[in-house]
C-alpha cells in the first residue's frame, strides 16, 4: 500500500515538473548553472567525469515546474543561449587547433629533416648531413614558440567575438528575468 502511494507521489511530481540534462566542459558549468536559473531551472544534481580526451565533463541535471508563465518565450530564449554558448566554445576549440596544427606541422617537418640527415650521414654527405640537422633542430625548437605566437594571434581575434556573445547571453538572461 505504501508502495502505491510512494509510486503515484512520484509520478505526480514528474508530471509537475520538465527535467532536463546538459553535459557540458567544466569550464562552462557556472555559466550554464547561472543561465538555467535564469530560464526558470532550478539545479538538481551536478556529476564530474572524464571523456576520451582527459578533459573534465560535467552533467548537470535541472527540473523546472512544467506549468510556468512564458515558457514558450523561455524556452526560445533558452534555445538561443545553447546557441551562443556552442558559438563560444567552437571558437576556443577553434583558436586551440590552429595553434596545435601549426605547432605540429614545424614539429614533424623538423623530425622529418633529421631523419634525412641521419639518412645522408650514412650516405656519407657530410655537409648536407649537418644542414639537414641545423634545420631539423631549428624546426623543433621554433615549434613551441610558433604555437604561443599563433595562439595569441587567434585569442586576440576571437576575444572580442567571444566577449559580444557573453553580453548578448547577459542580454538574454535579463529579459528571461522579465518573464519570470
């Protein structure tokens, strides 16, 4: 009998209330949490945990009561702000890869150079064999600097785009806020 009573107390209360679940990067947990608020959420559960890549993931799991005022309103609100924070994180990723493949690109082709004056000292080619390695080693040192140099080019480029979709997201929370 209680077990009946339990059952239909929790069906009532699912059919009072929409979940949802986000699984995010960790770093833009906060700002998810503060936005979901914003949109009538309220924050239920978080859980951390790794993906394949080794960077941190977080789920996190929010209810709102199913009959709200504006939902419609907010739910578009909502959508747009998933949007701007995909926008955000597509242009750090984006800012990240350039950096590495530029690093990786002078990384290999240093590796590369020195296999062939490894190939020529064999050959016996004595002065190709240390042009060959004085690149190769040039290459593997410039590889880092290169990386640091594009990757503060590209933040300098993106760091106002990525600033222009936070105020648009402040903007969107604070007409959610007229709507609650």
């Amino acid at each position: 009998m209680k077990e009946n009573v339990s059952e239909e107390r929790g069906k009532m209360e699912e059919k009072q209330y929409d979940y949802k679940k986000k699984t995010i990067e960790r770093k833009y947990a906060s700002i998810y949490i503060d936005n979901y608020e914003g949109f009538g959420w309220k924050l239920k559960s978080i859980s951390y945990h790794k993906n394949q890549f080794d960077s941190e993931i977080v789920t996190l799991k929010f209810r709102r009561r199913t009959q709200i005022p504006n939902k419609l309103e907010l739910s578009e609100l909502q959508l747009k702000f998933e949007m701007k924070m995909q926008e955000i994180s597509r242009m750090n990723k984006t800012k990240n890869f350039l950096a590495r493949a530029v690093a990786y690109v002078i990384g290999i082709a240093g590796t590369v150079l020195l296999l062939g004056s490894i190939l020529t000292f064999i050959l016996s080619f004595g002065a190709a064999t240390l042009s060959l390695a004085a690149v190769g080693l040039t290459s593997w040192i410039v590889a880092y600097p290169s990386y640091v140099n594009v990757r503060r080019r590209k933040t300098v480029e993106f760091s106002p785009l990525i600033t222009q979709r936070f105020k648009e997201i402040n903007r969107l929370k604070k007409n959610a806020g007229y709507l609650l």
